[in-house]
C-alpha cells in the first residue's frame, strides 16, 4: 500500500471534476429510477380525464405508458449506464487513495450512496407524488425512450424470445384482470363508513350485473298478481284500478297461459274514450303482448334489452316456456342502488335486526341482497335464497329450532311452513371471531 504522502493531494482538480461527475450521475440514476416508479404507478383513470380536457402532458404519459416494455427498458439501461459508470469513477479516484483497497470502499461508498440518494428516496418520493412527478418528466422520458429506442427495442427482443425457451407466452394477457383490478380499486375506497359502504355496494352490483340472472332477482309466480282475460269487463276493471301495480299479466285457462299484459294507464284511456261505460271497452283492444325472456339471461343483457325495446315488464319462462315469474326495469335498477319505493309500495325488506346482533331473516330473502346490505361474504352459487344455502349446507330440509353453523355464521331455523323455511335467526361472524 502507498505511504500517506504518497497520496494525491485533494487540491488536485481532477479529484473534485470526479467528484462532481459522480454526483452528477448520482442524480441521474435517482431521476431514473424515480421517472420509472412515477410512470408504473401512475393513474391511468386520472391521465385519461386530464388528456380529455386537453392536457397534452397526460396525451404523453399515456402514449409512454401504453408500451411498458419499451419504457422500462430504456429506463433501466439509462438508470445501469450511470450506476456503472458512477461505480468505475468512484473506483477509480478511491484507488487513486487508498490502493487496492480502494475497491472495496467503492463498492460500499457507492452501495451506501445508490441506495439511499438513487434508489429510496426517489422512488419513495415518486409513490407518494406520482401523477404529479409523471407529468413533470414526461416530455423529458419521451425524449431519452426516443434515444434509447434501438437498444431498448433490440433488449425487448431479446428478453421475450428468451422468455419463450421456458413457455412463457408474454403477449397473453391475463382474462379478467382489469376486472380485478377494479374490484380491488373498490375495496380499497375509503371514507364516512356508511356513504363507503353504499357506494361500494353500487359499484360492486354494477360489475355483477353479467353474472346475475334474471332468476335471481325475479318476482316469483306466486306472488305474481294474474288476472283472468274471459272474466266479466266490471269485475276486471275493479281488480285493476284496485291493484298497487300498473301492469297486470292477463292469462286464459290456466295461470301458465299469459296471454298479454294488461296497463292501467291503457285502461284509464280506454274508460275516458268510453265515457266510463265498462261495458263499451273491449278488453282484447288494450291488452299489449306478453313479452317472454329465458330466465338464464343476465342482468347485463336484459337491461340493453330494455332499453332497445323502450319497455319496463318481462315474463320469464324456464327452458319448457313455463311461466316462472316476472322481472321489471326497476327490479334491475334496484340490484344497483338500492331498494327504490315509491308511496305505493310495500316495503317487505324480510330482515329485521335483533338483540346482541342478531338478525331475524325471511327465507325467500336473496343472500345476494344479504351480502350488499350488510357486506357479508356468504356463497350464491349454488343457490339463491338463505333457505336454499341451509337446505344446500345441510343436505337435508331441517325443523323448527334446529342449529347450523356455516361460514362463520350461525343459523337457527325459526318457523317452518310446510317443506318452505320461512324465518330464520341468523349470528354473523363478530369481529373477532374473524
């Protein structure tokens, strides 16, 4: 090793040229990897708003964006550039110092320095700043992916066919991703624990919509209001202007046999013509035809349906065109936010809460309605209802007073109206059971 006189005097200007240059490449590399962190994390949602409104920073973040490959690849080889060459000049001037040893205080000076100044603190400062910083560097990136681009391309080249030897197919996009991705954004929204809650619930229904079928959410026949077509035009009129519902299937022979749907609005018209003699109105003359739809469509579907048609009421058969119930515009809208009532409604929620959490629950009640009101995460594959989960859990039809325990969740069956559960007392989950 050199004696301590031996050493190059520190008024020597190329010791600090080197020094200047190492920092300089220093900045470089934390502005690489903070330009590479901002651009990954970045909002595309946000940049698509602000390119609508005209920004044309946001218009070039998303065009560097939209080829990640190509962007991280010219980042990274200009990031490597400045980290090696930083690393040899350090070298250099420390050996310069200290000898040979000078290559281990490089190794660790420089270790310390690209940690902390090139790697952290940019990039920590880039997440917490990112559509902001992308912004900022955008037209400065756009230019050194533009330098960079023969050698980044050819380094893409090399990666995706090396990629390949080993079967990864990298053109393949995963299916459903970006649908993830959004479910995930969701419950990551934060806020006022209730107002959270609703918009949640909306946003997740919006995104069920396709996996829902009409079945679902339909009113069932039974409780479906039909009217006979043959019987007397008094006797009608009075069953109609009587009723809570403005539209009214009409059958003929059996309940199976729709045979129109009958509005009241149709019918105030036809007695305003008549000068309200029932007997002048021809029942056959008002009646609009039924409209049948499957009962596997999905909500998705059946709501552009509705629109094309301009219509608000479908009879749902099943796959031997047996009339299973009915399904209405707001039924759908209603599966996005929320029960809707109007001052004619009758409000059966089939829930009612009870001491030390517990809930009292119709059977007929949708574990999909369950799930959105009190977000729980009880299964719907299988089944529809919170009778049809204990009947499908418990591979039996249980009795009155009988306990189950599914899920984390405790049930009770309450009353039991022949082969139909009826009430159920159900104990989600506590906090700390979970």
């Amino acid at each position: 090793m050199e004696n301590v006189e031996s050493l190059p005097p520190l008024e020597d200007p190329m010791f600090w040229i080197s020094s200047g240059i190492i920092f300089c490449l220093l900045c470089l590399s934390g502005f690489f990897s903070g330009s590479e962190t901002s651009l990954t994390a970045v909002s595309e949602a946000r940049m698509l708003s602000m390119e609508k409104d005209g920004n044309k920073r946001a218009t070039l973040v998303r065009k560097l964006t939209e080829r990640k490959e190509r962007l991280i690849g010219a980042l990274l080889l200009g990031n490597n550039l400045v980290n090696i060459l930083a690393t040899s000049l350090a070298t250099g001037v420390l050996m310069a110092i200290f000898g040979e040893a000078g290559i281990v205080y490089a190794t660790l000076f420089m270790t310390l320095l690209v940690l902390i100044f090139a790697e952290v603190l940019p990039k920590t400062y880039a997440l917490m700043n990112a559509d902001r910083m992308a912004l900022f560097i955008s037209p400065i990136i756009n230019v050194v992916v533009i330098v960079f681009s023969p050698i980044s391309e050819c380094v893409v080249w090399i990666v995706r066919h090396t990629l390949r030897l080993f079967g990864v197919q990298v053109d393949i996009v995963n299916v459903g991703g970006n649908e993830e991705e959004l479910r995930g954004a969701i419950e990551m929204h934060r806020g006022p624990k209730q107002e959270v809650q609703d918009q949640r619930a909306m946003l997740r229904s919006i995104l069920d919509l396709v996996n829902v079928e009409v079945e679902d959410i339909m009113v069932h026949r039974k409780n479906v209001e039909v009217l006979d077509i043959d019987m007397p035009i008094p006797e009608l009129v009075h069953e109609v202007l009587h009723s809570r519902y403005t539209r009214i299937p009409l059958y003929q022979g059996n309940q199976d046999e729709i045979v129109g749907v009958l509005h009241a609005k149709e019918l105030f018209r036809a007695l305003q013509r008549a000068d309200n003699d029932v007997d002048k109105i021809t029942i056959g003359e008002i009646v609009s035809s039924p409209w049948f739809i499957p009962e596997t469509t999905n909500l998705y579907d059946q709501l552009q349906a509705f629109r094309e048609r301009r219509e608000h009421f479908a009879l749902v058969v099943d796959e031997y065109g047996v009339f299973k119930g009915v399904v209405t515009l707001e039924d759908i809208l209603e599966e996005i936010v929320g029960e809707i009532d109007d001052e004619h409604d009758i409000t059966v929620k089939g829930v009612r809460k009870g001491p030390n959490g517990l809930f009292l629950i119709k059977g007929d009640v949708t574990i999909r309605d369950l799930n959105r009101e009190f977000e729980w995460d009880l299964p719907d594959e299988e089944y529809a209802t919170l009778a049809g989960l204990i009947i499908f859990e418990s591979k039996q039809l249980p009795d009155v007073n009988q306990r189950f325990s599914f899920y984390g969740f405790d049930f009770e069956i309450i009353r039991r109206q022949r082969n139909q559960i009826t009430l159920i007392a159900v104990r989600p989950p506590t906090v700390e059971d979970e």
